[in-house]
C-alpha cells in the first residue's frame, strides 16, 4: 500500500515532467518559426484560404519531411515552408494540391492549382 505522501509525490513528479516535456516542445516551435521567418530564409509563403485550417498541409508536409510554421501578414494567415530549390517548391506544391480538407463549415476542399506568396494568388 503507498503512504499518504507517495501519491501526491508521483503527481508531484508526473507534472513536472509533462511540463519540461512541454517547455522543450514550445522551445523547438519558437525557434524552427524564427529560422523560417528569419531573413535569408529558404521559404514559400502559402496563403491559406479563408475557412481553411492550415494543421492540415502543415501535418501532410511535416509527413513528407517539410518543416512549416505559421505567420501572420497583411491580416492573412500563412504557412511558411522550408524549400531550398525549384524541386523542392514543385514537391511542396503537389502534397497541397492532393491534400483534401474540409472546411470549418464541413465543406469538403481541394485547391485546384497552389500559388505561393512570390507567385500571385493561391487556389
């Protein structure tokens, strides 16, 4: 049987490993998204479409091994990825393309043709 203080001593230790866990996890965010929107930086801008989450091309980019981050400009949400080369951008813009989404309405979404910030306007 655990004494009256083991429990709250697990809990104790539990928590505070649940939050380096998190501590490190936010860390790595903050410093991948001052990389990517750092001047110098290897990046396409993809405007994400209104009604659009972006977790969604950034977790099917992330699969294929693109690192991506999300900024804000002009009022407009961006997914800024990590491309070092035209190869790279047109893999980048096919992984958008054939993923499919749904919308914040339930509206199921495919872009018919990706644009990036330096292009013009997306699909």
């Amino acid at each position: 049987m655990l004494g009256p203080v083991m429990v709250p001593s697990a809990f104790v230790v539990v928590g505070g490993a649940v939050m380096l866990f998190l501590r490190r996890v936010t860390l790595e965010e903050a410093g991948r998204e001052a990389e990517l929107g750092g001047p110098g930086a290897h990046t396409v801008a993809y405007a994400v479409p209104l009604g659009q989450d972006a977790a969604v091309p950034m977790a099917a980019l992330a699969h294929a091994g693109f690192h991506s981050v999300t900024a804000t400009r002009s009022g407009m949400e961006l997914l800024l990825i990590e491309c070092r080369d035209e190869a790279e951008r047109a893999r980048v813009r096919a992984i958008i393309e054939k993923t499919g989404w749904t919308r914040y309405d339930g509206a199921e979404m495919h872009p018919a043709h990706v644009s990036f910030e330096d292009e013009g306007s997306t699909g």
